[in-house]
C-alpha cells in the first residue's frame, strides 16, 4: 500500500520506535525490502537517490515497478515511495513521476535560499498530499557526489526549517554517509536535544543509519528520531552474498549462471537485513 510517510512517521514518535528508509537500486532491491515488510508487518519507506533513479530509468519507471509490485505481491502494509537527497529540480521530477514522498536537501545552499525552495516545495506537496523531508546541516561523506564532512545542525535553523510545514526534518548531528571511520565520535545526543526542544513532535530523520552502534540508535529514536536512513548494509551484505556466490563456483554448476540464481543470495541477504534493522528500530507489528 503505497502512501505518504507522514502518518506512519507521527505514529512512530507517538510510539518511540523508528520507521526505516531502505534505499532501493533494481528490483532485487525492491522486492526483498517489500517482501520482509510484509513479513514482519512493520511500515517502510522506500528511498531513491537521483543516481538510483537514473540507474533504473528514470524516476516513472521507479514509480511504475514500485506501485506494480506492491500490488502484485498484495503488500498489505504502509510504504512510502521516498526521493532521498533530491535537488529543487529531482523534487520536482519526483513528485510528476507519482513518489509519495521527497526529500529536498537545501542544506548546501545559503539558509535563505534553502528556505525559499522548501517553502515552496511544501506547498506544492501538501496540495497533493505528498509527504516532504527537508536537511539542515550537512550529513557527513558522500551521497551521489555531495560530500559533506558532517556538521551538526543549528537548533535555530532547523525550527526556522520545521516552521515551514515539513513533514519531517533531517538534521546533522555528527551522522555521515558510508562507512564509519574508526576515529568517528559518536552522535552529538545534546545537539539532538536542542533540535528537539526547538521542533517539538516533528518527526527527526537520522541518515547514515548503516554503522551507527544500535545502543545510539536506539537512544536517537528515544529523543525524537522517527526515520532511520538504511542502504550501505544493504549493499554490503548483498556484495558479500554475491561474491560468496561466485568464488564457491555455484554460477559454474547447471545453470548457475543463471542471473535469478546468481542474484538469489544477495536478496536473501537484503532480507536479513531488514528484519535486523526492524527489530532495532522496533517497528515490527507497527503497521
């Protein structure tokens, strides 16, 4: 069932617990992440970076599997079709394309322009009932060529950010994109206190989800995170089944090379995943 992320997200901060963004790069992907949502019947959101959406595309073609195959395998549970990192331009296309939910990350522009385009953004999406996630303070590492070395969000700027409607609110708190480096220190929980105090019940998104140690996600969602941003585990768990694959020889016996059979353990490996992911952020039988 494909819908806007703002119920599922309200009901999350109510509820203490976190919804998770699996970003998606093929159908493989999708299927998988759909499937074990079902499973465990817990909500999601579906995230599509403006290089995923251009690797599968374009964003229609995105939309148009995405909206099939939840019918088609009688996907019961709440799934928002998500852009992740999007520009003003990628919003736009996104929200033509039929997403229920996009994310426009201003946070490199100055703070006034940033707010003009989210503004307008809201306005458009709230007129068609689509869900809006805006970012203050850059999130560290790199995301389709944005890098940013991760600095945390003015408290100030954000509630100048949540004052305009948004959906849910993203903000830096010492999170970066990727792998953790060994010398990382850590989320910045007074930095979160303070954005929170600002923002009230809006829903807080932390992105870089993959590596941050559970104890701290956990106490993130305590403090207001209602989104927990989940792709390079993902990638990593779905390239470690693959090459398990192939140096076992298996795409050499019959028909193994088959790309069903060849793709086979990755997608498992995806499930798995998402079901540990979903225990931690405690989002299972909150459908």
């Amino acid at each position: 069932m494909i819908v806007s992320a703002k119920e599922m997200l309200e009901k999350a901060v109510e509820g203490h617990y976190g919804v998770g963004q699996f970003n998606i790069n093929n159908l493989e992907w999708t299927k998988a992440i759909l499937l074990t949502c079902e499973e465990l019947k817990s909500p999601a959101i579906l995230g599509v970076s403006e290089g995923a959406g251009k690797y599968m595309g374009g964003f229609k073609v995105v939309a148009a599997m995405v909206k099939a195959m939840d019918e088609s395998l009688g996907i019961t549970v709440p799934i928002a079709l998500h852009l992740d990192h999007g520009t003003y331009e990628g919003a736009k296309a996104c929200i033509e394309a039929g997403f229920s939910s996009i994310m426009f990350d201003g946070s490199s522009l100055p703070i006034d322009e940033n707010v003009a385009k989210a503004k307008e953004l809201v306005e458009i999406c709230h007129s068609k009932g689509i869900s809006i996630e805006c970012e203050v303070g850059g999130i560290g590492g790199e995301e389709d060529g944005v890098v940013s070395s991760g600095e945390c969000a003015d408290p100030e700027e954000a509630a100048q950010v949540a004052g305009l409607g948004v959906d849910m609110l993203a903000a830096g708190i010492g999170n970066i994109h990727g792998k953790y480096p060994d010398n990382w220190a850590g989320l910045q929980f007074d930095v979160l206190e303070k954005i929170q105090e600002k923002t009230g019940k809006l829903p807080l998104v932390l992105h870089g989800g993959s590596g941050i140690p559970d104890e701290q996600v956990k106490k993130a969602i305590g403090l207001g995170v209602a989104k927990v941003n989940v792709n390079t585990e993902c990638q990593l768990a779905f390239a470690a089944a693959t090459r398990k694959y192939i140096e076992e020889g298996k795409d050499l016996e019959g028909k193994g090379f088959d790309p069903r059979k060849l793709l086979a353990p990755g997608t498992e490996a995806i499930k798995d995943v998402v079901r540990d992911r979903i225990a931690c952020f405690g989002s299972a039988n909150k459908a």
